[in-house]
C-alpha cells in the first residue's frame, strides 16, 4: 500500500535559501530514483515564514525506510539540518479506505 510522507523544514535566517536550496534539489534528485519513489512536492507556508512541507509518495513503508536510512540521505540529511540550524521532522501516513481505521 502506498504511503505518503510529511517532511517538515523551518529556517530563521532567509540568508541560509541560498545555501539550502541546491542541497534540497540534490536530496529531490536522489529520491527520484530511489526504488518505490512516486511523486513529491515541495510547499512554502504563507502564514509562516520560513517553513517548508515536503509531501512525498512511496510504494511502500519499507522503500521509504530504504532511502531514510540510505548512507547517502543521512549524509546529505545532516549538511540541511546543519544550514537549518534545526532538526528536519517527518511524519508518514496511509490512506483509509472510507476514512475509518481498519
């Protein structure tokens, strides 16, 4: 079953963009290809500056367990979080049939 991935970013210091915006393209590019990768987007709040949503689609839990704890994603994950100055949060939800818990 498909599952789908809430990773949450926030930054004080809009100086910091500039340094975080290729290695967000990089981490994008990465995940692409990784096995059970569907689709993703990346979303600005408008109510709150500086925080940013990534909501990704995999096949399954295990592909997106695969690429969170891929040597490659920690590496790139810690240099984002270094820029942040905060830690990245991720949250992962599936879809109910008819909106009730089975």
């Amino acid at each position: 079953m498909a599952i789908t991935v809430m990773i949450q970013r926030t930054f004080t210091n809009p100086e910091k963009a500039t340094e975080l915006a290729p290695l967000i393209v990089k981490m994008r590019s990465l995940a692409t290809v990784q096995p059970g990768y569907i689709t993703g987007r990346t979303f600005r709040c408008l109510d709150c500056p500086g925080e940013y949503l990534v909501i990704s689609t995999w096949n399954s839990l295990e592909d997106w367990n695969r690429w969170l704890h891929s040597e490659q994603r920690i590496a790139l994950q810690g240099q984002i979080d270094t820029i942040l100055g905060d830690v990245t949060t991720y949250r992962v939800y599936e879809s109910l049939a008819g909106g009730i818990a089975s």
